[in-house]
C-alpha cells in the first residue's frame, strides 16, 4: 500500500517541516532536511536507467527546491558560490525522475536522465568530456595511490562545448 500522495504541483508557499523529533525524520513522511553549517546537503547524482554515479555535488536550500518544484537538478556551487542549474551552459540538462532522502534527512540522491551538450556529442555529466565525473580510479601501484582512467573516451569536446567559459576546477 502506498502511503505517499503524488505531488502533482506545489504550493508556491510550501516550506520543509521543523525537525521535532528523531521518529518524525526517521520514519516520519515530512520532509525536514538537514543541512550543514554552511547552508549544504551532499548530492549523489545517479542515472537513472543504468544506475551508475554520474556525480557529487551539494544543495543548498534553494537548490533543493528547485530540484523539487521544476524536475530540474539545480546545484550550490562552493567554489562559485552561487546557484547552477546542470546544463545551464552546456545543454547537458539533468531532468529528475526520483529524488531519495537517507534515514536522518542529511544526503540526497537524485536519478536523472541525461541531454546531449548543444554543442554535439552524447550525453554525459560531466565538464571534463566523459560521461560521469567519476571517470578515474584508485589503484596502488608501486606502493603508492596512483590514478587508471575507468572511462576510455570522452562523450562530448569540452573545448567546444564550454567554449568562453571559465573551468569550474579550483585549484
């Protein structure tokens, strides 16, 4: 039996619940997200028909809402500082399809179908060209930590895609 009404449109009023007690977060039906000191919650980003980790990023208030009202995946930017709706730049839109919440309300998934970049390529999520942003792994090699690309090809030409956009990496 499912015990969650389907939201059909928002109340443009709506607002998150006040956490008032571990059994209403844990297994209550309210949402009452729980944000760090810096006004963020961690974002995992996940296809949404091959299941793999397309990316990381954090919410913000803000971010999360949107998420939530447009069916959009919109991100706080850290380094920035500011808002970003994904493919604002390059057309890689990520539309949601489900948006899960963990046990104590502080780490989201989302899944998310994919765009192609405006500029030609396949879909991908990723600024650097590859399809996620987890392209690499760890191995030890050597006795040391030492990175294998996990992701052969780059789905789309960054260069052409974010041409005249400042690179989001932060040194």
């Amino acid at each position: 039996m499912n015990h969650h009404p389907k939201i059909e449109s928002l109340d443009p009023d709506w607002d998150f619940a006040s956490r008032r007690s571990i059994e209403q977060v844990e297994e209550g039906f309210e949402l009452t997200p729980k944000f760090d000191a810096s006004g963020t919650l961690p974002c995992i980003t996940q296809h949404v028909e091959s299941g793999e980790i397309l990316m990381f990023a954090f919410m913000n208030k803000e971010a999360l809402c949107l998420t939530i009202e447009k069916k959009l995946a919109h991100y706080w930017s850290r380094s920035r500082q500011k808002l970003w709706v994904k493919g604002e730049t390059s057309g890689m839109r990520q539309q949601v399809h489900q948006i899960l919440i963990d046990d104590d309300q502080d780490c989201i998934i989302i899944k998310v179908s994919l765009t192609t970049p405006t500029k030609g390529g396949n879909e991908a999520s990723c600024h650097v060209g590859y399809r996620t942003c987890f392209y690499r792994e760890v191995k030890v090699s050597s006795n040391k930590p030492e990175l294998r690309f996990i992701e052969k090809d780059k789905a789309f030409d960054p260069a052409l895609v974010y041409e005249g956009t400042a690179n989001p990496t932060k040194l």
